[in-house]
C-alpha cells in the first residue's frame, strides 16, 4: 500500500506545491512558479499541444518531489478511469426509476447508496426528517379562446389542485419572467394566468436565481397571478418540472408546458385575447425520509470536509444527469479513499441529500440540525449534474477565501478553471446561508481533459428535470473527469494544512446576500421555510 498510516500531511501535501518552480519546467518556458496555471495566468499561454506534453513532464516532477500525494492523486485517477466503475453504477442506479420523494425508487436508491457505502468498508447512518411532501394527479390545460386546443402539460411539484371544475382565464405572457417583466406588467397581473419560459438569461440573471422559476412563481403568486404556466426555452425537450415553494404547498396552481405548446399560446397572443381552461389534482401530504450520512475519520477529529449529492430525482425522470452522476461520484470517491487505507487530516463526510428537487428540503434539514456544530466544516463541496462535456469548475458562492483555495488546487493540479459569478443554487444554497464556505462543481466554457468543450449555453437545463435525463445523455468521459477533479480536489481539502475558508457570521452572510441581491430573490421565493441560519 504506496499511501500508508506513514503518511504525514503536513509534509506530504501542500496546495501551494507547483510543479513550475522547477528547473524541469523552466525549459518549457515558465518564468515564474504558476504563471501557466489556471486562473489568475498573467503570461500568454503556449499552445495546447505543448502544454498537454509540459503537463505530463510536470506530472512526472511531482511525483518525485511529494510522492504521496502524487500516488495518491494517481491512484484514484487511475482508478475511475481504469474501472469505469462511477458510470456502471448510474447505470445500475438509473435503473431503479424515479427516486421522487415518497416513491418506490425513493426507497431503492437510499438502499444502493447504504449498500455501496457499506461494501466500501464504512458505517452509513440515515438522518431521518419529516416533509410535506408531493404527489402528482392529473392535469389539462386546454385553450378556449380564440380557437379551441388541447395542450401538453404536468403540474411543477408542490403545486395545489384547481378548485373543483378547474379555473378559467386570460394568459398573460411576461418572457422570460425577469423582475423587469414582472415589474413593467405589475398592474396588469392580478386574476391573470401568467406564462413564462424557462430561461435565466445572462445578462438580466445575476444571480441566476433572479430568475429562478421558484422567484417567478413567487412574483406571480405576490402579483396576484391566478395560475402559473412555465413553458421550456428549448425546443423538443418536453415539459421541464419544478418546484413552487420549499416545504409548504404552493399558493396557486402551476403547469409546467413544453417549448411548442408555449409558441402556440404566445402566436395566437399576436393577434389578441388567448382564454385557457386548466385543471390539476395533486395532493400534498407528510412524508419521513433522511440524508444518508458516512465518515472516514481524519487525524484531526475537530474538522471536516463535507462532500455530497442529492439523490433524488423529480418524479418524471430517473434523473441521471440531475443528479444520478453526483451520487455516483461522491459513492466512488467514499470507496477509493476508504479502500486507500489512507488517513488525512479532516474528517471526510460523505452526505447524500434527499429531497433536493423540492427547494433544497434536505440539505436545509442537514444545516438546521448541525447548527451547533457548522463551524466545524471547513468546506462543503457540492455535486450536481456533472456528466456532460467542459471543464469542471467551482462555485464558490461569493466566499472569497474558498475561491482562493480553488485556484490554489487547480494551480496545483495543473488544471484550467475558473471561478464562475455565484448562482446560490440547489443544496449549496442552505449551507452558504448557515455561513458554511462551499464550493459547487459545475461545468465551464473551458476544454476538458478529455479535449471536448462545454455546448450548453448555461441558460437553462438542457435535459434537466425532464423525462429525457436518461443515462443515455450522460458522457462517459465527462464523468470520469468530474470524478478525477472532485477526487484532486477534495484531497487537498481534507488534508490542507491550515484552516482554507472561514465560517461566515449571520451578518457576514447576510452582506454576502445584500451585495448579490439574493435578499430580494429569496423573499420572493419565502426560502427558506426551514431555519438554516447561523446562530448569533
Ligand atoms: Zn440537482
């Protein structure tokens, strides 16, 4: 065993270590430690060609000068790439259907994610919590006026019924549901059935969960919105699901309809008055589920590097992009690590979060029970939808300090990032509101290791939360290559040798979501429901 109980973190791995201050990388051109790492870069880069050539030389040097932390690093490498295991086990999880809260896939994936833990050798436990949670009936949307069609649709999860007989009304169309729209029809919403598509766009988005559907679905309930119809940006990708509030029932109906029958409502608008008729039952009901918790003990009891997943899906979909590659991640970098016999210095903290999907349920249950306890964690490393082509990259959710220990990796491991502008999104959200610092994995405009590049624009989810995020659309080697970074990464993480990021105090936290504008967004959304702030 190359990385044995010898090991010393201290003197085995530092996230400062840079190949470049070598005289080997000095013949490629490095005039400075770092100066052709990713990030902060001030020299012209050389072609990639030859930077892919100067990458193994340097990978090579390391080896040498830290080798325990290189064979650690080559070791798990080798490992994902060489067993293929992260993308068998989505298969075998994507199998299992549907992992919605309250489902039968609900139950099975919380069995495969204990049995894979406890096959790796660890002694998961299942912190349980009570939530309302959905289940979905039927639903019609219909237009009356000025023809007569049937239309596609499915109600956005936590969405109540229609009183009896259905509700009838004008639509309203307000885009692309931004707080300008919003604003500039405000008097013209109350009774009204809202339509908006899914999209964030960029420039009017930041942060993206300005335009979040849960901040639109709030706007339009606070506007006085009768009901609420969300139609996908993107053409041939079905309804895209949703939820409407975190942890209660939403205050008005809300259908989820796809890109076509939105372009039918919003050209038979051109020419005037649009009347639909929509009917939906849902029903709304208590439900006991857990995050699914397991440790690898560090040298240093007293802190902890958190990674985690939510493995639940929407009930439409088996959820393999969102977030069936997040969970197989986190179980294989639990399996490695554990079977390494390697000790570093923080506590690793496996999570694997349920009810995601639902306005981040479980991991703001995680924050409020740890309370206490939240300045203990010296990061939260998040992963969510990972498997498709681009760089990875972290978000690190306005944490400065995090996003300097990010960089400080990537320099390190000789990998291209950057650090994108803050989204607060999904399970992240609930810790960076508890003052934890978190870095979320996400995908970049960067060139992967593997040399394919990111095609989706980052305005919507392309197959996310639809019934098309099926195994199929996740590639192979982008999971490999999340799994590869995660892995590098959380290394470094739990065996850094000094604190990298603070815990935020109420006050900072709450200067972090004033300068973001996530005060309004999140009064909009009523989230969250749960108490995940830090104590005073
Ligand atoms: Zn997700």
């Amino acid at each position: 065993m190359p990385m044995s109980s010898s090991h010393s973190p201290v003197t085995t791995m530092s996230a400062t270590t840079n190949c470049c201050s070598s005289v080997r990388c000095a013949t490629w051109g490095c005039s400075a430690p770092g100066d052709h790492a990713a990030g902060r870069s001030g020299a012209p880069e050389p072609p990639r060609s030859t930077r892919r050539v100067r990458r193994r030389i340097c990978a090579a040097y390391i080896r040498r000068r830290t080798m325990p932390i290189t064979e650690l690093d080559q070791r798990l490498t080798g490992q994902i790439v060489l067993s293929n295991r992260t993308y068998e086990r989505l298969r075998a999880l994507t199998a299992l259907g549907t992992r919605f809260p309250g489902t039968p896939g609900e139950r099975a994936a919380q069995r495969f994610i204990l049995d894979e833990l406890r096959a790796a050798g660890l002694d998961p436990t299942i912190e349980e919590f009570e939530h309302l949670a959905w289940e979905r009936g039927s639903a019609s949307l219909s237009v009356t006026a000025p023809v007569t069609r049937k239309l596609l649709c499915i109600s956005l999860a936590g969405a109540p019924s229609t009183p009896a007989g259905g509700i009838d009304g004008e639509i309203l169309y307000l885009g692309n549901g931004t707080p300008a729209e919003f604003d500039r029809h405000k008097d013209a919403i109350r009774d009204r059935i809202v339509l908006v598509t899914s999209l964030a766009p960029r420039q009017e988005c930041s942060p993206p969960r300005q335009c979040h559907r849960r901040t639109k679905y709030g706007r339009a309930v606070q506007y006085g919105a009768k009901a609420f119809l969300f139609m996908n940006s993107q053409p041939g990708m079905l309804p895209q699901a949703g939820s409407t509030r975190q942890n209660r029932e939403g205050e008005i109906p809300a259908v989820t309809i796809p890109f076509e029958d939105g372009e039918v409502l919003k050209s038979l608008l051109k020419a005037g008055p649009v009347s639909v008729h929509l009917e939906a039952t849902n029903r709304n009901y208590p439900h006991t589920t857990g995050n699914i918790v397991a440790e690898l003990p560090g040298t240093d009891p007293d802190h902890v590097v958190l990674v985690g997943a939510h493995y639940d899906s929407h009930d439409n979909a088996v959820g393999a992009i969102d977030n069936g590659t997040g969970v197989v991640t986190v179980l294989e970098l639990a399996r490695l690590l554990s079977e390494s016999g390697v000790r570093l210095r923080r506590t690793i903290r496996f999570v694997l979060f349920a009810v995601e999907e639902m306005a981040s349920v479980g991991s703001s249950f995680y924050v409020n029970r740890h309370r206490d306890h939240l300045d203990q964690i010296d990061l939260f490393m998040n992963i969510d939808g990972i498997g498709q082509q681009g760089a990875k990259t972290f978000d690190t959710q306005g944490f400065d300090d995090a996003a300097d220990f990010i960089l400080d990796v990537a320099k390190d491991i000789d990998y291209e990032m950057t650090i994108p502008n803050p989204a607060f999104s999904g399970d992240s959200l609930a810790f960076v509101m508890g003052g934890v610092p978190t870095a979320a994995m996400k995908g970049s405009k960067l060139r992967s290791l593997f040399g394919h590049q990111n095609l989706s624009t980052g305005e919507d989810r392309g197959w996310g939360h639809t019934s098309a995020d099926t195994f199929d659309k996740v590639e192979q080697h982008a999971l490999h290559e999340a799994a590869i970074i995660a892995a590098l990464t959380l290394i470094r993480a739990a065996d850094h040798p000094t604190r990298m990021a603070r815990t935020r105090t109420k006050a900072e936290v709450d200067a972090i979501l004033r300068e973001t504008g996530m005060d309004t967004v999140l009064s909009f959304m009523q989230w969250p429901s749960i108490d995940v702030r830090p104590k005073e």
